[in-house]
C-alpha cells in the first residue's frame, strides 16, 4: 500500500518549500521545517533554531534558493522501499499505516525527502523566491515567503 499523492497544493510554492528546507540545512546546518503552512499568495516554514537570522544571512538563503530555481533542475520521483527510506531519511511524520512503499521526490542532486505532494518538473517552473519576512521566538525561527511567478 501506498499513501496517496495529495492533490490540492499549489506545485510552485510547494516545491520551493522543499529547496528552501535543503538551503536551510546546508546554510544553517538545521533539520527541515518542522511545521509549514503553504498557500499560493504566500508561505511560511517553522525550523527549531537558536536565534534570528540578520538581513545578510535573509539575503544568503534567498540566493541560495533563486540559485537552485534559476539552475532548471528537473523534479523527479521514485517509490522505495520503507526499509530503505528508513535508512536515508527522518520518517517520523509518516503515518503508521503508510505501507512498505515511500514515495521520494528529487530536486536534481540538490534535495530528496519523503512527500506526498504534487511538484513541477522543473524548477525552471517557481519563479522567483522572496523573503517577505522572518522572525524568533522561544527556539522557532519563522521564514514567511512569495513567489514572482514566471
């Protein structure tokens, strides 16, 4: 058995969400959001961190994820086994009853996690990602965010 793709989420948004997650781990050196709320107008992303980010910083992670859009990266999908995305990846946000087969969606060599949602094919699709805001408070750290659509 295998979860089902859910099919309302906006591809774009959601897909940057899964580049800035990567761009927060390699920069930041944290474990991907812990809670989102992704919408087409504007997202946000929660991350278990230590202080705020400085507009430097902002602007690093904004280029980061632009970088990693603006390189055309193709989106892609595989089914693994639970064993072996047990090995490679935190499943502990995966239901109980999720099956013996993972789903994992690939953003070129850049990203890989389990996910049940839809995503464009290229990351030529996003557009361009903006911070809008951030801010901390008691050891969650706030990244608010749009896209400029292509």
């Amino acid at each position: 058995m295998e979860i089902p793709i859910k099919k309302q989420i906006d591809t774009q948004m959601h897909s940057a969400e899964h580049i800035l997650n990567q761009a927060m781990g390699r920069l930041f050196d944290c474990d991907r959001c812990f809670s989102a709320h992704i919408e087409r107008k504007k997202s946000k992303c929660d991350y278990r961190f230590n202080r705020s980010l400085t507009d430097k910083e902002l602007k690093a992670l904004e280029n980061e994820v632009n970088g990693v859009i603006e390189a055309g990266l193709p989106v892609s999908e595989e089914y693994v086994s639970i064993d072996n995305a047990r090995e490679r990846f935190n499943l502990s946000r995966l239901p109980d009853d999720a099956g013996d087969r993972v789903r994992i969606v690939s953003i070129g060599d850049y990203d890989h996690c389990p996910c049940i949602g839809r995503h464009v094919s290229s990351t030529h699709e996003i557009g361009t990602f903006r911070v809008t805001s951030s801010g901390f408070d008691d050891g969650v750290l706030r990244i608010r965010f749009k896209l400029q659509r292509p």
